[in-house]
C-alpha cells in the first residue's frame, strides 16, 4: 500500500475500509489521483475499487444483489428502515391506523422491566406509575410502603406487577387495572 494512503488513514481523511479498498490498486499514479478525490468524502469501498480498476469487468451492482433477494427480503428491509425512522406514539394516529391494521400493538413484543425502563426513571415516575396502574389510595398502608423503598426496589415490584399475578393479587388488581397493565406503554414510546 503506498505511504500516502497510509498518511491520510493516519491523518483520519480516509477510513479503514476506504485504505484496505486501495490493496487493489496496481498503478500508483491512478491510486494518487483517486486518493486526492475521495479524501474527506464518503466513498464506498465498492466505488473506490471501481476507480482504481476502471478496465476490470464489473462487480455485480449492490443494487441488483438486493433486489435479487426478493420482495420479501425487500419488504422487510424497508419496513425496519421505516420503522427506525418514526418516532412512536401511542397518541399519534399514524401508529393506530398501523396497529389496527396489522393488529399488532408494542406490548405484544415488549414488556417493561427494570432492565429496560423502570431502572432508568425517577423514583417518582414510579410512584405515579404505581398509583395510576393500581388505583390504590395514596394515603394506604401498601402505597406508603411502596414509597418508603429505594428506587430499585420499587422497580422491581413495578416489574412483578407486570409479570406476577401473585403479586398483582396482593395489589387487589381486578380486571379494570389488568387490562391498563397489559397495554400500557410510557409516553415516551
């Protein structure tokens, strides 16, 4: 690999995988010029080799590759690809048009645990969380004991509300308070 390519990897002006595509390269004069056109820009790996070979037969497009795999594997590239992009909302009604037609709902694949929410919020938002998912009455013995925990514990009963019925027993939870637990998601989502 010639030294100036070394020196603009070094130099953070070409990326790793941009210097390992200059290995191809068998003309060093070709590699300088096309060096001083990609650096400091995003140029494929793929695109570098192309400059670098401009005699050699094609690769297969990427593109084609793609969309050789098929609609499905299309489908499902683009749905994820939308997906990460929107912000989701239980209020928008973009999200329950989505839901109401696929007939999937967030808490179908997701539950909240101490992992993955209840150990990353204020203690108070899990007292207020606790209060609104039980309708216990805040002056009560139960709720006052609730409150007394440290944050962890009370994540970790917030997660047995989720996922215990013993537990949800011992909170009185009836049919009411079950079904707002079974599709209760933070605001945030």
């Amino acid at each position: 690999m010639p030294a100036p390519v070394l020196d603009a990897l070094k130099a953070g002006e070409i990326t790793l995988g941009a210097a390992k595509a200059f290995t191809v390269a068998e003309d060093e004069a070709l590699t300088l010029t096309v060096l001083d056109q990609i650096k400091g820009r995003e140029t494929s790996e793929h695109r570098i080799r192309q400059m670098l070979q401009p005699d050699a037969t094609p690769e297969a497009d990427p593109f084609d590759a793609f969309r050789a795999k098929g609609k499905k594997h299309r489908n499902a590239v683009l749905a994820l690809a939308l997906a990460r992009s929107l912000k989701y909302s239980d209020r928008d009604p973009v999200f329950a048009k989505v839901e109401a037609e696929t007939r999937v709902s967030l808490r179908q694949v997701w539950t909240p645990t101490t992992e993955n929410f209840f150990g990353r919020v204020s203690a108070d938002t899990l007292d207020a969380l606790m209060l609104d998912l039980t309708g216990t009455d805040p002056q009560g013995a139960g709720f006052k004991a609730f409150r007394s925990q440290k944050k962890a514990a009370k994540a970790l009963s917030l997660e047995k509300l989720f996922s215990d019925p013993d537990y949800q027993r011992v909170w009185g939870i009836d049919a009411e308070a079950k079904a707002r637990i079974d599709v209760w998601v933070p605001d945030c989502f």
